[in-house]
C-alpha cells in the first residue's frame, strides 16, 4: 500500500537542517512538528491534526520553526540546538504514541513537575473498561491480563478502581478499548506499521464524546511476553501509557515516565515513574471532584452571582476539545479545578 495517510507524522530525516534552509525538506519538518503540537504554536489543535492542510507549512526554516525544534529538543532532553542534527533525526524516527505533546502555548514552560494535567478527569473513581475487539496477535486471556496490569499500575497509586465489563461492553461502560488499522475516531488515523502505535481520549470535557475511548494501532505486532522482539511492541506498556491519557494526563517532559510522549514500546516498561505517581495522584488522590447537578436556570443564576466561576464556557473555548454538549452528559461545565457542573436539562441560558 504506498497511499500515505494525510495524518501519517512522517519523521524527517534531512540531517543538518537549519534556520534560512528552505525546500520540501523543510516541509517534512514542519508538518512532522506541527502533527505533534510544537508548530505553528498559534493554531489550534484541529489545525495542527491536520497539518497536512496547515497554510502555515512554507517550507522555509524561520524563526518559528527554529524555535518549535527547540521546544521539541527540550521536551525530549536533547541538546537545543535548534537545527535538525542526528540525535534529532534519530529520536523522531523512533515509535511513539499518537496524541499530540503540547496542546497549549503554555505547555512549553516547564516547571519543577513533570506531568501535565489535560484540565479533565472522571468525577467518579470506580471506573469500567471493556473491549471492542481484540488483535489476533495473542490469545485473548493474555491480552486482557496485560491490559488488567497496566490497569493495576495506576489503581495501585491511586483511588480509582477499574472492573473489566462483558463483551460487547455494555452502554455507560467509561473506558472503550479497540484495535483498529484506520480510524481512531475524529482525531484522525492511523499510519501503518511503525510510527503512531496508539491514541487515547481524554476524560469528559477535554475529551468530548469521545471521553476515555482508548485505541491501539493494530498494524504493528503486540506482544503480551515476558521478553518482547525487537519488531514487536509491548501491550502492556502502551496500555499503561494511553490508560493514563484515559485518566486525565498528557505528555510527560520526563523522560523516564510512563507518559512520555516518546515512550516507545518495544522496551517494556511496565512500572510507573514516580513522576506519573505524581500526576495521577493529583487527580485522584484525597479529592474527589465535588460535582454539582443543577437546572439551567439555577446554573445561570450562580454563575451571575459570581458564586461559581466558570473555567471553560461557551462554544470556542481555550481549547476545542472541551465540551459542552456531551449526550452522555448533558452541558458540562469546569468550575475552576475541583467543581465539575453538569446541567442535565439543557444549555445555560
Ligand atoms: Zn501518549
């Protein structure tokens, strides 16, 4: 099949690359930063899924584009050089998970934690997951218990428990688990074998619909062994890593954290970094997130009153992702980070 997906993030691999270069080589660069949200920084993250359409991709090495390379080098803990240079070429060659590392300007400015909060959690801990299908890559018992472990990894830091439903899994059931060759939903598809091995939606609000919904690329080959080929990934790994998207976390500056956007599953890496331990347990430590129901009109008066601030509201927010209409939902809205609102009944007047 030589058909190249608009969303296949294809790694450049033009060493030497640098400020004033400019060409299709360039483009390569610029389209493979953009896919993963380090350029254009402006754009918004459907813009940026979509880069191959992006107006924006000029195939001139500018200041942006240097300084996009340079976010990219940073958060991956390569030298910032700001040219394209062979550690670069050769860490973007390398597997990684599909969800874009930054989502927000602000995301470039690291401080003294690591992990990245998506702005959305569960507002209950006892969560369940269920299979779509199965890859045919390994028998069925042994692909539900590396999906149970990675699952174990986080309720074992954490408040949440997870109990795997039936088969189909039944409606209301949180975490959705799917192996698909194509489509991940709206976000996009998959690339074939090699690059993109994974995505994961995040919970309600930054994940809309969608919520939770957990996909693996079933054109690479998913090992559930002790010891892993070279050729093949590991489950549970990758498990552990897009459950923790499910959950509320984004990509890791750290490059030893299950959440790191790099993490790349031909090495298992099946225990948590105490990095990740930090992120989870900010969302599901001590506080449970108090959610209100209220009638729209009820919602509308407090919101006026200033009794509750809303986070995120209204259509076009800070980050398209969030949503309002949610059928599973209703309108949802964040009050800042400890009080989700749900108005069953209808939008706020
Ligand atoms: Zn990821």
């Amino acid at each position: 099949m030589n058909e190249v997906s608009p969303h296949r993030a294809v790694p450049p691999t033009e060493v030497g690359l640098k400020a004033g270069d400019t060409g299709p080589a360039v483009g390569v660069l610029q389209r493979y930063l953009s896919r993963f949200g380090y350029l254009p920084l402006s754009a918004t993250v459907q813009e940026r899924l979509e880069g191959s359409q992006n107006p924006r991709i000029s195939e001139v090495f500018d200041e942006e584009t240097k300084e996009a390379l340079r976010a990219y080098q940073a958060f991956h803990g390569l030298p910032t050089s700001g040219r394209l240079d062979a550690i670069t070429v050769g860490q973007m060659a390398l597997p990684r998970c599909g969800v874009p590392d930054v989502w927000n300007v602000e995301d470039l400015t690291f401080g003294t934690t690591r992990f990245v909060l998506s702005g959305a959690r569960w507002d209950h801990t006892e969560l369940r997951y269920g299979f779509v299908n199965l890859t045919t890559d390994s028998a069925r018992r042994r692909i539900r218990r590396a999906v149970r472990a990675a699952f174990r990894a986080w309720s074992d830091v954490s408040l949440l428990t997870f109990t795997e439903t039936a088969t189909p899994p039944p409606p209301g059931t949180e975490i959705l688990i799917r192996f698909t060759t194509g489509s991940y939903g709206p976000a996009g598809s998959f690339d074939g074998l090699g690059g993109m091995w994974g995505w994961a939606y995040y919970p309600p609000l930054a994940g809309g619909n969608d919520a939770g919904d957990v996909y693996f690329d079933d054109a690479e080959t998913w090992n559930t062994e002790a010891v892993v080929p070279l050729t093949e990934l590991d489950l549970q790994t990758a498990a552990t890593h897009e459950i923790g998207h499910a959950l509320g976390l984004k990509h890791s500056a750290e490059s030893g954290a299950i959440m790191w956007g790099s993490l790349n599953p031909r090495t298992p890496k099946r225990t948590l970094h105490q990095d990740d331990i930090n992120g989870i347990r900010e969302l599901y430590s001590t506080r449970v997130p108090l959610v209100l129901e209220l009638t729209p009109a009820l919602a509308a008066a407090e919101i006026r009153s200033a009794r509750l601030e809303p986070k995120f509201f209204g259509t076009g927010g800070p980050d398209p992702y969030v949503s309002q209409q949610s059928p599973r939902f209703g309108t949802v809205v964040q009050i800042g980070s400890q009080v989700s609102l749900t108005i069953k009944n209808g939008p706020i007047p």
